[in-house]
C-alpha cells in the first residue's frame, strides 16, 4: 500500500524523468506495478487541477508535463493543500487570523515580505 499522496509523487516522479510529455499509457507503462488506467487517469487528472502539470490534446487523448520545475512541487503540493483548507471553512478572515497568529516570528517577516506591494511587483515582472 503507498503512504498517502505516493501515487501523485510517483507520477511527477515519472513525468520529471521524462524527455517530454507523457500520455496517460506510458505513465502507466512506465510505472507498472499492476495500476488501472483510470487509476492512472484520475491521478493525471488530480495534478493537473492542482496546476502541477500542464497537457494539451494530442491527437484524441492529453499528453502531460510538468507545470514547473519539480522542486517546486512540494510548494504547490503544500499551498493546494492550504488553499483547500480556508475554502473549506466559511471563516476566511477567522481562519487566516488564526494562521497568521501562530507563525513564528521569522515566518510572519517573511509573509509581511511577500504581501509587500514591492515583493508582489518583482514576482509580476
């Protein structure tokens, strides 16, 4: 049995290890170890709504890549998650007062330096 989020790390795992894009087939084919193609679908699908991959039709099915470089996948991994948490709560500003509150004094610097208009201007351009 894989520990949680396994299957999604192996696919991005595949997909990284890749000379270009991959079609759900050769993920499959690459991955083996006895996986349904809806499996393998459903997982390709997942990422690619988390905005870890990006695909493009070709011919009648997607091909799949990397949306960014796979060191940041963990980032995105971790902010999807963060992300699906204040969505699920009807308290937005509750929610994130709370986060904001138990930041270490070093995180909350560093998040006062991302919500900077000059911080948000550098990352834009």
């Amino acid at each position: 049995m894989r520990p949680r989020g396994g299957l999604e790390r192996e696919v991005l795992a595949c997909l990284a290890a890749a000379d270009g894009a991959l079609s759900a087939n050769e993920v499959l084919a690459d991955l083996g170890g006895g996986l349904a193609y809806t499996t393998v679908m459903t997982t390709l699908g997942r990422l690619h709504a988390k905005g870890l991959l990006s695909r493009e039709l070709d011919g009648r099915a997607y091909i799949y890549t990397l949306a960014s470089d796979l060191g940041t996948v963990d980032e995105a991994m971790a902010a999807h998650r963060m992300r699906r948490v204040l969505d699920s709560g009807g308290n937005h500003a509750g929610v994130l007062a709370r986060f904001v509150e138990d930041l270490s004094p070093e995180d909350a610097r560093v998040l006062a330096d991302l919500l900077s208009p000059k911080s948000r201007d550098e990352r834009k351009g």
